[in-house]
C-alpha cells in the first residue's frame, strides 16, 4: 500500500508518519527502537531531575553525603596502604593519590548499582504507561554523574590542602569519564534487564562491584602489580582510565595508549550487547513484573 | 478517509503454570526446581504450559473521531487490550496501526513521586505519560486550575489529602494531547462534585475530534460519551457496532453470567486495599443451601468474606444491589446494624452475612455488589466491584392469588387488615 501518498492528502488529521504506531508480535526495528529513544530526551531529563531532587530533598546536607563517600573510603584506604601496609603512591600523599580514582569508581560502582536495581523499582510505571522503557536504567545511572561532578570538584581543595599541584595534563580527565560511564550503563543495563526475571540478580551487582574494585588501580599505582598481571590489569576496561584520570589531575605516570584504547572498545561492546539483551527482555517485562 | 486505528487478528497469550508451580524468580526455587526435574528424568522435556488467549483474533478499524466504548464483564480482556494497544504489552499475533500518538489513561497517579511538590509532579507526570515539556509549561495554568490546586501546587504531595492528589493526578492526564486517548472509566476520581467534573471533561475530550477508546462498566457513561462500542467476551470480539446495539447486548450478556453459579472468588488478588480486600462473595438460600436458583419467598443470604491489614475504625461495608440496566435498587451497610455500629474491625479475615429480605424484590435480574468504605470509597458503587448476578424467578406471593410477575420495581408483600368501620 501507498500508505505515503495518502497522509499527503489529510495532514491536517494525521500526524507525520514518524509518529505512527506499529505494534505486531514481532517487535519493533532497531531504527525504529533508535529514533523513539532519542525522541525521549525530555522524559530522560525529567528523570535524572527527580533521582536528584529526591536524593537531595531527602537530606538536609545532601552534596557532604556525595563527597564522604568516596572521602572516606580513601581516608580508609589511606591508613591502612598509606600507613600500616605503606603501598607506593607515586610519590604523592596516599589520600590525595587515592582520592582522584575513587571519585571515577563510585561514578561506576553507583552507576551500575542504581541502574541494576531500576527496573524493578519502578516496576508500577512499567506496567503502566509505556515509553522506551531503556530511559529507566539509563537515567537511574546517569543521575550517579552529579555525584562524580561534586565529588571531582573536591579534588581542587584537597590537592590545595596536601600541596599537591596540578599537572598540565588536567583536560585528558575528559577521555578517562566516558568509559567508565559506558561500563556502568552496560552493566545496569545487563543486570536491570536480567533481573527482571531472575531477581536474585541483583544480590549479585555489589559483588561483582567489589570484586572489580580490587582489580583495578585505584588503591594502588600500577608498579606494584606482578610483571605477569599488569597486562590483566590494562585490559580490565575500568584500569586504564582510572589510571588517566589520576594522571591527568596529578601527573602519575600514564597508561599505555593501547590500554585507553581497548578500554573505549572493550565498554562500548559491552553496551552493545547489554541494550541487544534488553531489547529482548524489554517485550515481555510488563508481564514479568 | 484512512482509518485511525487498524488491528488485524490481534492476540495476546501468556503461559498458564501447572498449579503448584510457580516462578519466583530466586535461584533456590529455580535450583529446587531443576532438582526435581532431574531426579523424574525430564531436565530436558518441554514443560506443557497451558497456553491462554487472553484475547484473540480481534480485527477492526477505528475512523478518526470517532468514541468507541470497549464493553464487557471482568475478565472479558478490555484491560489487556488497552495495554497492547498503549505497548506496555505485546501480542503473540497479529498486529495493530495506529496513525498518530496514542495517550493512555489506565491509572491516576502514573508517576506521581510524594517527595516532590504538585508543580514537579505536573512536570514529570506529563512527560511519562508522553508530553513534551514545553507542551506541559504550555498547559500548566490549565491543568492547576482544573485540579483547583493553584494554593498548594509548591507543597510537596505527600503533603496532600487523598481528595488532592488524585484531582492533581486526574487533571495532569487529562491535559494529554495526543491524537489517540484509551481511558480507564476507573480514572473518574475524588468527591461528587470532581467525579461530575472528570466525567464532564472526558465528554469534552470526546467531542474534540480525537479518537477516544474507553472502558466502562457503567451503561449511562458508555451511552453519553460514545458512538460505537464493541464486546468483548473471553477475549473475543463478540460483536461491534453503534453503542445502544452494544448496550443492549452487553445486558443481555450480564444476564447469562448466572450459569456461573452463586459465588464470586478473588482468585487473582485483585482489590487489594490494606482496609479491606474482598476475598469471596456468596449467596445461598438459608432454607436449602445447596439450591443454586432463588424464588420470590427464598430467604436469601449473603456472605463476604474479607481481609483486613491494617486496623480500621471507621470501615463501612455493604451490598449494593442493582437491576441490569444500572439503576440502584437499595442499599445496605454493615453499620446500619446498631450493635455493630462502632465495632472495631481488627486485622484478620472476616466473614460478614447478611439476610436480605425476602419478599421483597420483584421478579428479575439483579446484580448484587460488594462496596467498602473508610474514611473514602475503597469499592465504590458501579466502578466494577466484585458482584454477582441474583435472580429471583418464580413464587410470585405466598398466597396464589399472583399468577404472573406483578407490575413494579419491588413488590413488597405488605400486611393488609380489614376493620369493621
């Protein structure tokens, strides 16, 4: 059928054909699943702003509760690397060392812990109103990004306060972020999606969290790890832009180019594969719920 | 003219489990349950699901403008179709063309977080259910002054009465411009007066030269608002068709329900309310229990069973009950009885009875219905509550004088006296 010519003839009572609805047992195209998801960019929007005002109406000292987190846990780490174990820190002050990296992981541990539980949390407008429902995981993780920003602006203060300064490399922090917010997005993603059958799945984020935490430099500079390990460690996606960032604040050694590289690769087919996954849970999920 | 909407051989199935079986989605029940299909030696079979349609083989076209009524008993698969239609779910066949952006109103509320004020809400209400947000700043006066909330629209919800929320919820809905509304009956929210008001503004939607799908148990608002309807039964298009054919054979439909039998189970958890959850409602004749047909003299009784969760001092409950064609006959409520009249109603399952009286309704169709108040309507009378038909046929007195069905809506058998004057 010329379905085309026709809506030529009564525009006045459809709208564009873009805005039409073809729903059928086989689900909709990529191109299609695409175009809808960029139409979404104020749904997005609204919902990053309700995680954030939500978490920041809650708490009366809400940006201190951003910056403790990563602040304490380096300060933690700090006495026991820095002081009882006294792990190399690339010459800097352990605090001021540690911090910058810890700052980058707990965009990606927050990240992809609230991105893994979204879905089921919001499991009422799910069954209830449809959008492309990809923009829940999406924005539970990328609300963590406010937190990051808060959180890396300390870095100024503290660096003042250890009488650290800054390297000249400082813009490179730029290429560190975006792998690592496409890991957390992906593995939200992969979980949030999973989960939606297998519930127990989300037991499993905080694990997985952990387990990667102490497989990347973040508490410890690269020299340390065996000659053997210390290609595991740059293939690990997450190293080497932890290992960037660092850098670019402090001016610790850099990681190869090819780790930068393969890390941009290495997070980007994960989220390939994590929104494939999604798209094919995403028909069934209201009824799932 | 192009239709609006084209459906062709929709249907949509879900996999029934075995009874016993369920999906829990923990690893010990998935691991407990691959033990066992191991030691019976079938890790490998297929499980048998029972496959059932939930709706099947629907095909029609909908003209734009035009305000169709989706009728038919609960469990005849309206909702589902709303919800394939609005895509929150997908069918097993068939498929469906819809020429425009398509607003769903199946709940008051989608959205709505209490933390934030009404003016946040509006916002992020809107867009979930598919605004832009410049089409919401467009409407904003609008939507606050339908809801009269211009005083509070800066509080926090969770600040709210009930009665606000859901006129705030109601209002952000009803302001959706797409070209294509399905609307739930059950969105006619709050008091009276606001209820007169949705309903008044959903007719408005109506007359606006949008293509409106609505779901409605009540016959006058399906007459008002629409100018088609089509029947649902089991899933199956039954019949479509100008609405007062529809109307009609929708009550006639209602009337067959009484093959069904006298009891009416909540198998599916529906109604759920931490006040009052209807659990079952039965009807027997107190003089022959197991007879499944009443007279004019039965003395019938009615027993609802129910839970309550959370203690409530002021819960009121009732029958309704109703001829076919809507129009109430009496009611009748718990705290009518003086001795229950401040009796505390504590958590737990209760079973509340009641005799009706006998001698009393005419001969005819009826359809009892649970209603439930605290404080507000819980089950409101006419919004699809749990309900069962009640038909009386035969013993027109207890004296032969009537040999046919009297003339009236009730016939009293009242006691006459003759005086010497």
């Amino acid at each position: 059928m010329t379905d085309t010519k026709l809506v030529h003839q009564s525009s006045d009572t459809f709208s564009p054909e873009s805005d039409w609805i073809r729903i059928s047992s086989k689900g909709q195209g990529i191109r299609e699943g695409l175009r809808e998801l960029l139409n979404t960019g104020d749904l997005l929007r609204m919902l990053i702003l309700r995680h954030l005002k939500i978490r920041f109406a809650q708490t009366a000292m809400g940006a201190f509760w951003v910056v403790l987190q990563p602040l304490m846990t380096a300060l933690i780490f700090s006495v026991l690397f820095g002081v009882f174990v006294k792990v190399p820190s690339d010459g800097l002050p352990y605090v001021a060392f540690a911090y910058p990296g810890m700052a980058l992981w707990t965009l990606f541990a927050q990240g992809f812990d609230r991105g893994s539980t979204s879905l089921v949390l919001e499991e009422r407008l799910i069954t209830k109103v449809y959008f492309p429902r990809l923009v829940i995981p999406l924005s539970a993780t990328l609300s963590a990004i406010a937190d990051f920003i808060i959180s890396t602006l300390l870095i100024f203060p503290l660096a003042l306060a250890f009488g650290v300064s800054l390297s000249w490399r400082l813009p490179l922090f730029l290429i560190a972020v975006p792998p690592i917010l496409f890991l957390a997005i992906a593995m939200g993603v992969l979980t949030a999606s999973l989960s939606v059958r297998y519930r127990d799945l989300r037991q499993v984020a905080p694990f997985i969290t952990q387990l990667w935490f102490y497989a990347t430099p973040v508490v410890f500079p690269l020299k340390v790890v065996p000659e053997g390990l210390k290609n595991a460690v740059l293939w690990n996606p997450a190293g080497a832009p932890v290992l960037l960032f660092r850098s670019a604040f402090f001016g610790t050694p850099m990681p190869p180019m090819w780790s930068i590289m393969s890390s941009y690769l290495i997070s980007i087919l994960l989220l390939t594969l994590a929104v494939t996954i999604f798209r094919k849970v995403e028909r069934g999920m209201a009824d799932w719920l | 003219m192009m239709p609006m909407i084209e459906v062709q051989g929709l249907g949509k199935s879900y996999a029934m489990l075995q009874p016993g079986e369920k999906w829990s989605g923990d690893f010990a029940d998935i691991a407990a349950d691959a033990l066992h299909r191991l030691m019976h030696g079938q890790l490998f079979r297929r499980r048998k699901h029972e496959i059932f349609w939930a709706l099947k083989d629907l095909s029609f076209s909908v003209q734009p403008g035009e305000v169709v009524a989706l009728a038919g008993h609960n469990g005849a698969g309206k909702s589902t179709l709303l919800k394939v239609l609005s895509r929150i779910t997908s069918p097993n066949e068939g498929s469906a063309l819809i020429r425009g952006r398509i607003g769903s109103l199946l709940e008051v509320g989608t959205g709505f977080h209490p933390d934030l004020t009404g003016r946040e809400n509006v916002y992020l209400a809107g867009t979930i259910l598919g605004m832009r947000r410049q089409e919401v700043a467009a409407r904003f006066d609008e939507i606050v002054a339908f809801a009269e909330m211009e005083a509070f629209i800066d509080t926090k919800v969770k600040r709210y009465s009930s009665g606000m929320y859901l006129r705030l919820a109601f209002s952000v809905a009803a302001h959706l411009s797409t070209e294509v509304l399905l609307v739930d009956e059950a969105l006619a929210v709050g008091d009276v007066n606001f209820q007169r008001k949705c309903m008044g503004k959903m007719g408005q939607i109506a007359g606006q030269g949008r293509t409106v799908f609505f779901v409605s148990h009540s016959v006058s608002a399906m007459r008002t608002l629409c100018t088609r309807g089509i029947l649902l039964d089991h899933g199956r298009q039954v019949m479509d068709g100008d609405i007062e054919t529809i109307v009609q054979a929708y009550l006639a439909h209602g009337a067959k329900v009484s093959d069904l039998g006298n009891e009416w189970t909540n198998v599916t958890d529906n109604f759920c309310d931490p006040f009052f959850q209807p659990l079952s409602l039965r009807l027997f004749d107190e003089d022959a229990p197991g007879s499944p047909s009443f007279q004019y003299g039965s003395r019938i009784v009615a027993e609802i069973e129910g839970k309550i969760e959370a203690s409530a001092p002021d819960l009121n409950i009732g029958l309704v009950i109703s001829t076919p064609e809507g129009t109430e006959v009496f009611r009748t409520f718990l705290r009518d009885t003086l001795a229950l009249v401040e009796t505390r109603l504590e958590p737990g399952n209760h079973c509340f009875r009641v005799g009706l009286p006998c001698r009393i309704l005419n001969e005819g169709d009826y359809r009892i219905e649970i209603v439930a108040l605290h404080k507000q309507w819980i089950l409101e009378p006419g919004k699809g509550n749990p309900s069962l038909p009640l038909a009386i046929h035969g013993g027109f007195g207890t004296t032969p004088y009537w040999i046919q069905r009297r003339p009236g809506t009730i016939a009293p058998e009242l006691g006459w006296s003759i005086q010497p004057s």
